[in-house]
C-alpha cells in the first residue's frame, strides 16, 4: 500500500497540463503530496483505526473500501437492514466481522473507534448522533440530513460532544476541485456571476432503479426498522426499501441527492456560506415507477454579496432521461472566464477579456448611417483606440487532469483518518456539511409548496 502510494504521488505531477505559467501554484498538490507523506510517516501498528460501517449497501461498501486504503484501519462491524448484505460483507472481509441489523450493537461496541454512517438518507442523523453521543468518530453520507429541521441539532451534538464528524461529499478532498479552488481564488476568471451545474443521466439505473434480490420479503428484511422513524407506517414494499431514493419518506429526490454534491463544490471553491433565495421546479417525466420525486428538476439559487464572494446565480439541474447521455457538470462564469469541471476528476479553464474599445461596426448601428458619417466616424474611433486596444487579448487557457486511477473518496477517508488519528480539522465539518445539505435540501420544500424559500445562511434557518 505504502508503495502504490508513493507510485501515485510520483504520477501526481505528470497527469497536470497546465498550458498558462501565469496560473501554474501547485499549492494543492504539494498539500496533498505532504498529507499522504505524512500520513505514512505517523501510523504505527498501535495506532490501529477501527471502523464500522452502518448501512452496507452501494455505498457502504464503497465507503468500506475506500476507508480501508488508509494505513492502519481495519474493519470491525457491517451493520444492515437487509440479510444478504451481511452475509456479502462476510464474503469479502471474512467471516470474523460482526454483523448485525441492530445498529445500537455497533455504537455500544467498545472496540470500535470511527462509524460510517451509509444508509438510506432517513437514518442519517440518528445514527449519527447516537454514535457521537457514544464517543465514536463519525463519516456521515451525504446529505448530512434528511429534514432542514434536524441540521443544527447535529451541530450541537457534534460541538458537545467534540467527536471527529465528517460529512461524506468527496468533491471538498478531490485534487480537480482544490486545483480549480486555487486558480479561482486567484482571480483566474474575474468576478463570478453565474455558476450552471448539472446532473445528466440516461439509463434505468442511473434513475435509481436498482436490482432487487430474488429473496426480498418480510423474511430477509428488517422493514419495521427501516420505517421506524416514520408517523405513518406502510405494508413491506421491495421498491421503497431497495429503491428508497424514489420516495420522499426515505430519500430526499435528486435535490438532496445530486444537488448536495453541485453544491458542496461551488460552496467549497467559492468559500460560499450559501445562498439567500431558492426557488425549484420538477415533475416525473419519464420514470412513472410510483416514485414520488421528480426525475427532472431544476433549480435558480441567488448568492448574495458578502466578505468571501461578490452576488452570484446558480442554475442547478438534473434530468434522468437526457438525450444528452451521461454527464456532469460545473460551469462556474466569470467576467473573464469560465471554469467547467466535469463530474471531480479534471477541468479546463478558458479566459475571454473584453477589448479595451467598445467595437464599431457588425452587428451595429453603423452601417445605418450615411457613408460620410460612417466614415467620420471609423477615423474618430482609430484615431482614439490603438490596434491593440481594438483586439480582445488573447488569453491561453488551463486543462487539468486528474492522474489515471485517482479516487476522491479515498483521500476523503485519508483527510478523515488523520483528524482521528492526528487532531487535524476535518474537510468538511458538520457546518460545511449542513450549509451543503439544506440549500439542497430547500429545493424540495420549494417545489413541492410551490415557493421561494428564503434561507439565512450564516445562521442556517429558513426565514
Ligand atoms: N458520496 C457519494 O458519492 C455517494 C454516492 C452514492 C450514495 N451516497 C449516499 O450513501 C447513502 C447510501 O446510498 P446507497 O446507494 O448505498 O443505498 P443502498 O440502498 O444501496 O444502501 C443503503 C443501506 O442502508 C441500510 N439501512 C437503511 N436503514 C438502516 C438502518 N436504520 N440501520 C442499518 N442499515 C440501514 C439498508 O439496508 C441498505 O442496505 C445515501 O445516503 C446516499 O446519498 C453517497
């Protein structure tokens, strides 16, 4: 492991083709070359990490995975709803892993150090603040909530109880996104004005129709669990525990989904506390599966002026059945430029001034004049603009890439690791997480009360 990493960092710098020298800081890079570095120097074998992963569906065991790159770590508990994912977890970490469906027997367990909290969007902040409130460092999926309501609770828990607490969004460890950050943060496109980001899927699995086990039933589930934190309980139904991102019960529709991961970015390179006006719109035009979110939504979110950015636009959208194929996107516009990151794994920066002379002539005014005028009028202009100040500089652009195989999550894990294991702040704490998480999470309470939702960022409530 050790080895592979030092290969990784040895490919860090040959993957990057910056083609400006005026933007070429590898501040970022050099950060994230000494934290891997730094990470080896300091684990040793007494200095074990022991984790356990609540909720052990797609993503907790990706979450797993990822965690376990990290030096010293080591997987005690998987903890799920369903049997056949306890009995997977056994096939891939060995049959000595314990495995329950009660998550209280993982947060009571003594031997466990940090808890992954990979569940369906509802059982979130339970789990995580009971593991908080049982000592536990937590890596919370995002979004950090599934309600507005519950954010600044999770706050206070986590400020009470001091626990490492980590939300799950990887864009805020990705290499893409710290490079873009740097060359943002250092004026490379002017003053922002607009972001457009977006989510384009085409495909049924894409659309969260995932595969549903042969054995699905009462027998092999733990329904009652899965709704205990619902008012209204409903009869066992496979689609809403296998595909729970469908229903607003459990789920929080491509918002709170797709949007979070748009937002944390733009919030991450623009050090943005969040927006003041949201406003969502939706429907279900494609997947009429009996999901009650929508498959196309849209989103126009103002960020106001404040100390860290000037006034802004967001324009989010996903669309589940796009002829335009798979694709993500974050065009963040400036006066002078344009940084498009695609998905987290690279981008490219193109610039555009504007000329010094405003232009004369083409799409005009001028050639409505008489030809005596036209004509006074060219030598005024030349004679006041240089040729140099008629042109538009030409400005070279930025194109990054991640190297070949690199995996946000698992830095994600790293940066985790070392605040448990180190003291360092965490990339994404519980105030980054919720001010993430509730913009998002805004866009659902517009579209479905059909409103604008007015959000007081600093102190995280709807007015
Ligand atoms: N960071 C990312 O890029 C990323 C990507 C995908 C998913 N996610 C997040 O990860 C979470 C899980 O998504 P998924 O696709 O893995 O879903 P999934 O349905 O594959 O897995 C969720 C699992 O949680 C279990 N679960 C639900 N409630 C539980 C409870 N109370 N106790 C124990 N287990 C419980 C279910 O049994 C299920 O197996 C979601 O919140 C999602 O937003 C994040």
């Amino acid at each position: 492991m050790a080895s592979d990493r030092r290969k990784f960092i040895k490919q860090l710098g040959s993957t990057i083709v910056l083609t400006s020298a005026s933007l070429s800081g590898f501040a970022a890079m050099e950060d994230h070359e000494r934290r891997i570095l730094q990470a080896e120097k300091r684990y040793s074998p007494n200095d074990k990490i022991r984790i356990a992963t609540v909720g052990m569906g797609i993503m907790g065991f990706n979450d797993t995975r990822a965690a376990l790159t990290c030096l010293g770590v080591e997987l005690v508990a998987c903890c799920d709803l369903y049997q056949g994912r306890l009995q997977r977890a056994k096939e891939i970490y060995g049959a000595n892993i314990f495995t329950t469906a009660d998550y209280h027997e993982i947060i009571d367990r003594k031997d466990v150090d940090a808890i992954i909290v990979a569940t369906s969007d509802n059982w979130h902040s339970t789990i995580a603040n009971a593991a908080m409130r049982k000592g536990k460092a937590v890596y919370s999926e995002k979004p950090m909530v599934h309600y507005l309501s519950e954010g600044l609770g999770e706050i206070k828990t986590q400020q009470e109880t001091k626990a490492v607490f980590q939300v799950g969004s990887q864009r805020v460890s990705s290499l893409a996104f710290q490079k873009a950050k740097e060359l943002y943060q250092s004026g490379a496109i002017g003053q922002i004005n607009t972001v457009e980001a977006s989510f384009n899927r085409q495909n049924a699995l894409g659309a969260w129709q995932y595969t549903i086990p042969l054995d699905a039933g009462l027998q092999t589930v733990g329904w009652d669990r899965f709704q205990a934190n619902e008012k209204t309980k409903l009869p066992y139904e496979s689609n809403r525990f296998f595909r729970w991102r469908n229903y607003r019960e459990y789920g929080t529709g491509v918002a709170g989904d797709l949007f979070v991961h748009l937002l944390t970015g733009i919030h991450f390179i623009t050090n943005s506390k969040g927006p003041d006006k949201i406003f969502s719109i939706g429907g279900t035009y494609y997947w009429k599966d009996g999901r009650n979110v929508p498959d196309v939504m849209s989103a126009v979110i103002e960020y106001p002026a404040t100390k860290e950015h000037p006034a802004f636009q967001a324009n989010l959208r996903v669309n589940f059945i796009s002829g335009e194929g798979e694709r993500s996107s974050t065009k963040i516009i400036g006066s002078e430029g344009v940084i498009e990151l695609d998905d987290d794994q690279g981008f490219t920066i193109r610039k555009n001034k504007m000329p010094v002379a405003p232009g004369i002539g083409g799409w005009d005014s001028f050639y409505t004049y008489p030809e005596a005028m036209q004509k006074a009028l060219m030598d005024d202009y030349n004679k006041k603009y240089s040729a140099t100040d008629q042109k538009a500089p030409s400005l070279p652009g930025v194109t990054y890439h991640s190297p070949d195989g690199y995996n946000s999550s698992n830095d994600h894990f790293a940066n985790f690791m070392d605040a448990i294991r180190n003291g360092k702040p965490v990339v994404e704490d519980a105030v980054f997480g919720f001010r993430a998480a509730a913009p998002a999470l805004a866009c659902n309470e517009s579209y479905f009360q059909n409103k604008v939702i007015h959000w007081d960022a600093e102190n995280m409530k709807v007015v």
